[in-house]
C-alpha cells in the first residue's frame, strides 16, 4: 500500500498481493493483464494494481 503526500491513501498492489488475495497463480494475474482484463500500471519493470481498479475486476468477472 502507498500513501501520497497529499494526505489521501491510494492503495496499488503488486501482481503477487493480487494473486495470494485471489488465490490464483502469479502467471494468471499477469495474464489477465496482458491481455487488458485486468486495469495495471508499470513502474519500472514492476506492475501494480490499483484498489478500485482490482474492485472493478472483481465485480465484472463475479456476475459472469
């Protein structure tokens, strides 16, 4: 979780915190990314996914 400076908590995960939270493998995680299902953002060779992004994810894939 990262805390800007403005005083407002944003929280970004990591590709492993997304894939233990969902109790998917590392490699489904970043497949969904690749191929635009699931909204993340690069920093550096790292990828990151942000809390209302994943919360996104989650209800579009549930009603299916």
């Amino acid at each position: 979780m990262i805390n800007t400076t403005e005083g407002r908590e944003d929280s970004y995960y990591s590709i492993k915190e997304v894939s233990e939270m969902l109790k998917v493998v590392y490699l489904t995680v970043y497949r969904w990314i690749q191929a635009g299902k699931l909204t993340a953002y690069k920093a550096g060779k790292q990828y990151r996914i942000e809390k209302s992004d994943l919360e996104k994810f989650i209800k579009k894939t549930s009603k299916k």
